[in-house]
C-alpha cells in the first residue's frame, strides 16, 4: 500500500519501513543513540523528513523538530537548550550547521542494502515516556519545549480516531511546517492508522481533482467565515468540514466542532471536548463560568503534556490540579453558549498568534533588550496583520540594523514588520509602559518623539515618488517619510485614485497591469516604490485609448442605468437627477456676453455636453449622438427674487424639472441668471450687459452626462474661457472624447468580473427587505415620489480626528471605515440581520485616459457583507476593508450586467433602496475664478433634497473647515418615513459613531479590539435613565394609594 507521496517520488509501507530500519540502525550502531536521548532534525519537507521522523522513534529515542527558516543563531541556541548531541539534516539543511555540532545526512545512508534483521532495534517505548519535543514561544526571551509523551500522543489519535476525522482508507495531504505541531498529527498519525500521505511543498505540484474531498480539517488558526467560501467553492460534495483546537501543551487537538457550511456564516465555534478530554471555564477567581460568560479555559485529559523541558517552574506554573486531576491553563478565553458549544474569545495575557503561531512578545522584546544601547521595548501586535517594536534606545540605531539584529536571533514569523524608535517610551502613573500613548505605525515624523531615527534616506527612484505624493497632496513637505503611510499625511480615498492614475501616467501601466489593490495594501513611500520597480522591470505597455472620430454610437454602462432609472422607478412627472450648482455674486460683475461665449467653448469642447440619448424600440439599443447645440446655447434669465426663501423655492424647482433638460435633442446642460430685484434697477440702464453684486448664476446638469468628478474639470475650463475672453479652446481632433470612452468600455474582457460578482451574489435573497423601522409601507407597482426627509449630523473636532486616526492605524480609507460602521449601524436597527447588501457609489474613473473628461462614469455596485455577531468592531474593518479592495478590481463591470446575471428585473432589488457614499472635499475645492467677481455658494435647504433611494447615508469630510470637518447626512423617502422617524434614526446613528470614536467618558464606549459587535448600543443614554426611572424610581405625579385608608 501506498504510504507516502510527494511529486513524482513515492514509498509504499514496505518501502519505508526498509529505510527507516536502514536509518535507525545507522543511528544505534554508528551514533550509539539511546533510548529517551533527544535527536533534533532540520529536514525540509521531503520524504527524508518521514524517514527521518520514524528513524528516531524507532530507536526509542525523542524526535525535536528544527526549522529550516530559523537563524542560524536560533538553530545553535535550541540545540543548546535540548542538550542534543545529533542533529539530523539532508543535502538542503547541513550548510545550518557547524562543524562543532555533530549532524547526520540522511540522504547518505539510504542506500544500505545489507539489513540484518537480527540487529533491528529491540527498544521498548512506554507509554510515560517522551516521544516528542515541540518549542513554542517563551515570554521570558527563551523559546519552552514542551514534553509531549507517547501515551498522550497515542491517545489523541485514538480521540481523532473516534470521530471518524480519519481512517485507514484516506488520503491526508501534508503541507504544515515543523515548527507547527500539527505535522506530528499529518504525518505520525495518518501512518500510525494506516492513510496515505500526500506532501506538498513550494515547489511540488498536486491535482486536487484527483482526491476525493471526505474531510477537510482546519487546525491551528481561528476557523473564519470566508474561509467556509473557499471551500464551497472547490466544488466538493459530500465531504465534512471540522473545526479542530488545542494548544501544543494539550497534544495537538483538544476540542472538534463539525462545521455546517450552509448554517455557520455568523462565527464558527471551537465546538466540544475530545473524547477522553475534558474542558473547564474559569473566572479570574477560579470559579467555573456560567453560560455566555467568558472565562479562561482549562483542559484536562488524555492529552496534558508532560512538563516544559528543564523548566519545573513554568511547568509548575502552567499544570494545576482541579478536584483530583491535572489540568492545563491555556491563557485563552472562551465563552460556552447555550448549546454546550466553546467560542474562542482571545488571550488573558501578552501571548498572541499571527499566521498560526504562537509568539510571545516577552521572547521579541528579550532579544532586543540584548542591544546594549536599548533601555526599553515594547511589541504589539497590530490590526492582526503584523508586529511593531517601539524602542528606546540612547544611540542611533536604525531600523536595519535592529531588523538584522532579530533576524539573526528569532523565527522568520517573530520579526517585527515596522521598528519605531523614540527616544523615551511614555509612561503610565505607575511608572509603566502607556501603551495607548504609543504613536501608531503610520504615524507622522512631524509629530513623533523622535527624529528622522527610524527613517533611511529616499534614493533616487523614492525621489520621484516623494515628488508625486507632494503634488497630488498640494505639498511641498521634505520630511514625509518611506515608511509612512499615505493617509497618514493627509491623502484620502479620493486623492489616492488620484495618485494611482498619477502612477499609471509616470510608468506606463494600466489596471490590468497593475491594479490599485496592492497599493493600497501597501501604502508607503517605501512599499509603492517596490510595486512600481517590478511594474517596470515587467516592462508591459498598456494600449492607450485614443479617439475614434465618431459622432454617434450606442450610450455607456452609466448612462443606460441613469437613462432607464429615470424612467420605471420614477414618475415622468418629477426629475430626479438634475445636478444643480448655485453662486452668488459678492463683489464685482461679469460680462454676459463674455460669459455667454465661455459657456458655448466649453460646450464646444466636452462633446457630451451636446449629446442626446435616444432609445430605438426595434432593436431595444440606447444610443447617443453629438449635436450642434451649444451654437445656438443661450443664458435663460427670466427669474427675478427679493429673498432667501424665493432662491431656495427657485433651486427647489429647478431640480424636480422635468422639463429642465431634454435627452433626446442633447440639452443636458442649462445655465440660468437668477436677478436681485436690487441689482435690477441698478442694471436697467447697462441693457442687462452685465450680471451684477448679488445675482445668481445658476448651473444645471443632467446626471447622465455629469458626475463629481466632471465638476472641477468644468470650472477649469470655464474660468480659462472667460479670462482669457477665449472664442473657443484650444482642443484637437485626437483627444479622447466620452462618446470614445462608451466603447471602448464594452470591449474590456469582462469575463473574470462577471464571475467575481456572481459569486458575490450567490445564495443571497434579492428580495429581501430591510428592516427599517418605516412608517409606511410601499406598494411593489408604486412609483416613488422622490420626496426626503433629511437630517444631518455634525461631529466635532475630536470625534472627526479619532475616526480619520483611527483609519490611518487600521490602514482603512475613510470610505471603507464610514462603510464599517454603517454596516454595524443596520446590523442593530434591523435587530441582529447579518447578510447585508447595500449599494455604494464607485467613482469608476480607472483609466489615466479619462482623468480630465466630462460624464457620468460613477458605478453603482452591490456590497455584500455576512457579519460575524461576536466579531469585534476592529475585525468587521479589516473585513469590509478587504472586501472593498476585492470590489475595486472589478468596479468597472456595470450593474446591468450584473442584475441580468442573476436573471432580475431592476425595480425588485432590495439593495438597490439603501445606498451609502463618502465625499471627500478637497482642499483645492472647485473654486470659480471669473474675472471681475468674487462668489459664495449658495446653500439650499436639505429638507429639498430629492430622494432616489429609500435611505441613503452620505458622509461628508472637509478638512478647510475649523470645526465639523466631518458629517453625515441621512436622506430618507418620504414615501416610507416621517420626518421625526428620520431625526429618531439619525440620533442613534451618533451614538452609535460616539461609541465608537469618541473619549468622553460619559459615553458608553465600545472597545473596538475586543467588544463583540453586538454590544453596540442604540438606546439612547436618556431613553435609557428614562426606563431605569419608570422601573425604579417613583415619579413624582404617582400617589401611593396604600398610604390613604
């Protein structure tokens, strides 16, 4: 029978009983290894590695795992600590180690073939006695080797056994690390029962397809929702998932839990004790935890090592004693739900795990404090992601050197990603470490403790990056340093689509090429300059859109969804995307004619400005067309008002107009002068030449040839037409035009995105409604009146700093942390709906091509998310972050597409009703330059705001601003909600956002490492002291009848 496979080599059992019996001589006639002496083996996966394994234990003797990917220095240092005389290497490994240290190749001495049967080992291993050494991280600076006996070891596969996890006919795929305890389970355990071992390496090869999937078993690290997706969609049938845990001091595995890939997409638990196993939950007082009540766990059982070699006093530390039996304390806290079922909740102490291992930070912290010029250290683990060492150190030392300082000493897995050296580490009252007081790892230089200290000079190419930073940025900062983050330094989501397109215009790539994602996993001066070097040695051209000199063609993506939306949720009679942009003149006047002119050059030169939208019922097509229009464009100006309040009814009619525009002959675009009764009579006698101190100039846009975007770009150039008293702009017949965009669009290779968002789509009920707590309900064949209810909510000063703060730590762009909350925000209103799907706006602008022309490129695009009830605040970021950056590769495929994937009509889509957006004012806002005036923005009532959605939430950052710098604005239909119902909403969407970001201690505030999500709290702080009062207290108008006889 088969026993062992890896690429194209093999080893029936015969075959390997043969070898292992040609090395365990080798190893008792040559070597005079005895039983219970400790034999160490750095052995790269291979079947070396199993040959070598067995070898030992069949010799009696005590197998230590050593990792290849350890430091020299490490390796030595182990060595050491086990008193190991022999260390078993292959042709790869025995450059590891010295000439001092005494090391066997196992490769040189396979090829024995005279075996006297008669020699075969004759060592009897007891149950009690060590079979294995496995070392885990040391808070004290020294790694613990735990004593695993073969009776314990025996035992756990008998439990494993029992369970059915596997058995004699399975096929157990090895790819697990040495320094993992779970490769003793792989490979000891699946022979021991008599499975096949298939072993993966880097360089090896293996067809999935060929395996027939019974069991999948996930050990080591947390189980995650998304990890039960990628499993469906390998396309097994048939086959079990288990959920297995236990530290290495239990053996491996203490507790199963079988998981339902179908029911389990909230948290997945830890489940039930191993037979022969046994589990207690105790409070810091050593009392067994009621249900739901977190607790450290201990476990005993078949499975309690033995003890930490040549440690009794952290052995003696870690082992107790509970009513006749040894238990071990695993420092993990967990909690048992009503169904007997144990959730892990984290650790009581400074031990972490990152990527599966454990790590104590002490060990880190220890190699450090062995550079005599480091006073003080602190590491911590950040965002789940990776460590960072805060230092103080009394000379000037550099990051490098105290990177190779850890390489040379630690585990490839234990070296911190970032070193952050401060002069003097802050302190606590009590004389402690502050580790809140600690500066994140974004942090900027301008306000750290220290110098330059942990920064190495930019060289060239950083240069040139610094360069665009500071111009996107509007910067001219030289102390921005490489390891810092862009959001850190004042970049946002908007002005980070503005560098990559930056990016894509300096080196000559496109998204295909390179996508934004991993810059924006990667958000440092160092980090981008590593990304754009390998774009560059890859040297791929991008084909460049050009012009195709057409004048007709069918209409893009974004105007087919704007054109089609206006016309079946809609009545005809109301307009919902009129774009409005309001300015008062303050000082000054302008010319009309002057401004006339303008306005027809620049229509002159963005084409879709003059474009109409016609739809053929033939072929069922939306096609647009070019017009002359803007020849004959003229300035409307037959409005007069004397008030506030007639400009704002003026604006609020002109954005409901159904009549305002006219697609099918191009007028999307109308300018309007709105007079001063004042300024009237003083202009009677210039013949209304001119608009005067006080007038209004009025702008208006269709959406479907507008977006955001197309704002600044429009001001640019109609501030350049009228200063310069320009006829028209300078524009040839070779730039690229939106009408060249709407085709090019449709011959992108879409296929991998329509997978991507069925995927994302799959399984979820499209009809689904939200609950919202509407005061009405609306009719499936009702059209919307696009009346809004509106309230807006302001956040002061610190509360704005501690959400952009906390964005920058969690290396989260504010798009995706405002989306975070708002997720945690409707987890709770709809009472505890977990598989929420809302639409997001996607500025969709993905091209360098298209930075600088007018039109509706602005995607709509589903979010989906399944939140976890017991996931942390911190957790949901990381995870609607990494969603965000999976969506942003395929925010070009449009929603259309999407919906007739799924077979659905538009109008019957429940996300389609809840939408959210985050807007970013830049510093450089859109400001109007007209020669001879001076402007203010005119402010219209919110309260007049169309609705397009039944509720929609927009966050709005403006950094120009001296307080406020961050709101939101709920707008709600009126169809579904009254206005106090909306007020109501709003203020506990800011008690939601206060528990988050705020540090008034009169809030309840939510720690957001550790809190479930579901402790957010929607009741008011009055609501609550009003319940409290009406239990507990006597009110004052309620007579005691009882008194009165």
């Amino acid at each position: 029978k088969l026993a062992v496979e890896l690429d194209e080599q093999s080893l029936t059992y015969c075959e390997l009983l043969h070898y292992v019996q040609v090395l365990s001589l080798t190893l008792l006639n040559k070597y005079l290894v005895a039983p219970g002496e400790i034999v160490c083996q750095c052995v790269e996966r291979s079947l070396s590695m199993v040959i070598g394994i067995m070898g030992i234990e069949m010799t009696g003797s005590v197998y230590c795992p050593l990792s290849s990917r350890d430091p020299q220095h490490r390796l030595h240092a182990l060595i050491q600590q086990t008193q190991s005389r022999l260390v078993l290497v292959h042709h790869l490994t025995k450059i590891k180690f010295d000439d001092d240290i005494v090391s066997l190749n196992i490769d040189s001495v396979l090829n024995i073939n005279d075996i006297d049967k008669k020699d075969l080992s004759s060592a009897v291993m007891k149950d009690e006695e060590i079979a294995y050494i496995i070392f885990t991280s040391g808070s004290t600076g020294t790694p613990k080797a735990v004593q695993v006996r073969h009776k314990n070891f025996i035992d756990c596969i008998h439990s494993l056994a029992y369970i059915n996890s596997f058995n004699k006919d399975d096929t157990v795929v090895q790819m697990t690390r040495c320094s993992f305890d779970i490769h003793v389970q792989e490979i000891f355990g699946t022979l021991l029962i008599g499975g096949t071992l298939i072993m993966l390496h880097p360089g090896g090869t293996i067809d999935f397809n060929l395996l027939i999937w019974r069991i999948f078993i996930v050990v080591g690290e947390p189980f995650s929702v998304p990890l039960i997706d990628l499993i469906v969609k390998i396309g097994v049938i048939n086959y079990v998932v288990w959920n297995l845990y236990g530290p290495a001091e239990t053996t491996i595995d203490c507790t199963v839990y079988s998981v339902n890939v179908k029911n389990d997409t909230q948290s997945i638990s830890i489940g039930r004790p191993l037979s022969n196993y046994r589990c207690i939950i105790m409070n810091q007082y050593l009392q067994s935890s009621v249900t739901n009540q977190e607790g450290e766990l201990f476990v005993g059982g078949v499975g309690v090592f033995a003890s930490y070699l040549g440690r009794d006093d952290l052995t003696a530390k870690a082992l107790v004693q509970i009513d006749g039996q040894l238990f071990y304390q695993t420092g993990d806290l967990v909690r048992m739900d009503g169904n007997g079922l144990l959730h892990y909740q984290g650790r009581k102490d400074y031990q972490v795990k990152l990527h599966g291992q454990r790590i104590e930070l002490g060990e880190i912290e220890r190699c450090l404090l062995n550079i005599t010029s480091i006073s003080a250290c602190v590491v911590m683990k950040w965002n789940d992601d990776y460590l960072v060492a805060y230092v103080q150190s009394s000379s000037h030392n550099n990051e490098e050197e105290l990177r190779q300082h850890c390489q040379s000493h630690l585990s490839p897995h234990m070296i911190p990603s970032i070193f952050i050296i401060l002069d003097k580490l802050p302190l606590n009252q009590n004389g402690k470490v502050d580790q809140k007081q600690l500066p994140p790892p974004g942090f900027s230089l301008s306000t750290s403790l220290s110098s330059n200290k942990s920064d190495t000079p930019l060289n060239q190419f950083e240069k040139r990056i610094h360069t665009i930073w500071c111009h996107v940025l509007h910067s001219n900062q030289n102390n921005i340093s490489r390891i810092i983050s862009f959001f850190s330094v004042g970049g946002h989501s908007l002005l980070f689509i503005e560098l990559y397109h930056h990016y894509q215009s300096v080196f000559n790539f496109d998204t295909h090429t390179m996508s934004i994602a991993p810059f924006l996993q990667q958000p440092t001066i160092f980090q981008h300059s590593q990304l754009l070097q390998t774009v560059i040695m890859n040297n791929i051209k991008t084909t460049q859109w050009c012009t195709l000199h057409i004048s007709e063609g069918i209409a893009s993506f974004a105007q087919e969804r704007i054109f089609l939306d206006g016309q079946v949720r809609f009545s005809s009679d109301i307009a919902i995307y009129n774009e409005l942009f309001t300015l008062q003149i303050v000082q000054g006047s302008l010319s009309l004619n002057r401004l006339l002119q303008a306005f027809r050059c620049v229509l002159n030169k963005h084409k879709v400005l003059r474009t109409s939208l016609l739809f053929n019922d033939d072929d069922g097509i939306l096609k647009q067309c070019i017009s002359h229009i803007h020849k004959t464009f003229t300035i409307t100006m037959n409005q007069t008002f004397e008030n506030d309040n007639e400009v704002r009814d003026i604006i609020y009619q002109r954005t409901i107009d159904p009549n305002l525009f006219d697609l099918s002959i191009g007028r999307v675009f109308h300018a309007e002068i709105l007079k001063h009764e004042v300024s009237l009579n003083a202009s009677e006698n210039n013949s209304n030449g001119f608009i005067m101190n006080s007038d209004i100039l009025l702008i208006a846009f269709h959406h479907a040839a507008f977006d955001r975007s197309s704002l600044s770009i429009f001001f640019n150039d109609l501030c350049f037409a009228y200063n310069t008293n320009a006829i028209s702009i300078e524009d040839d017949d070779e730039s690229l035009q939106y009408i060249d965009y709407s085709i090019h669009e449709r011959l992108l290779d879409m296929t991998t995105s329509r997978e991507f968002w069925y995927l994302q789509l799959e399984e979820y009920n499209l009809e689904y409604r939200l609950l919202l707590p509407a005061d009405r309900h609306r009719l499936s064949n009702d059209h919307r009146s696009s009346s809004a209810c509106v309230t807006q909510i302001s956040f002061d000063n610190e509360i704005s700093q501690s959400f952009l703060d906390y964005a920058s730590i969690h290396h989260a762009t504010p798009f995706q942390l405002g989306l975070s909350v708002l997720y945690a925000f409707l987890f709770k209103l709809s009472h505890g709906e977990n598989d929420l799907c809302i639409s997001c706006l996607n500025a969709n602008r993905y091209r360098t091509e298209v930075q600088d022309i007018m039109g509706m490129f602005v995607s709509t695009l589903p979010y989906r998310t399944q939140l976890d009830p017991y996931c942390s605040f911190d957790e949901l970021v990381k995870y609607v972050r990494e969603k965000c950056l999976s969506i942003l590769e395929h925010a070009h495929y449009p929603l259309q597409n999407i919906l007739a994937n799924l077979h659905i009509d538009q109008p019957s889509i429940s996300f389609l009703e809840a939408m959210y957006d985050f807007i970013t004012v830049s510093s450089q806002s859109d400001e109007v330059s007209l020669e001879g005036a001076s402007f203010k923005q005119v402010s219209s009532e919110r309260s007049y705001e169309v609705a397009k959605f039944d509720f929609m939430l927009t966050f709005i950052y403006n950094p120009v601003l001296e307080n406020n710098r961050l709101s939101c604005r709920l707008t709600c239909s009126y169809d579904l909600f009254d206005e106090t119902t909306v007020k109501n909403i709003g203020r506990r969407l800011e008690y939601c956002f206060q528990q988050l970001f705020s540090s008034n201690e009169t809030i309840n505030q939510i720690n957001t490492g550790f809190t479930f999500m579901s402790k957010i709290d929607l009741i008011l702080p009055e609501e609550t002291q009003e319940m409290e009062d009406t239990a507990f207290c006597r009110q004052s108008h309620i007579i005691n009848e009882g008194m009165f006889i």
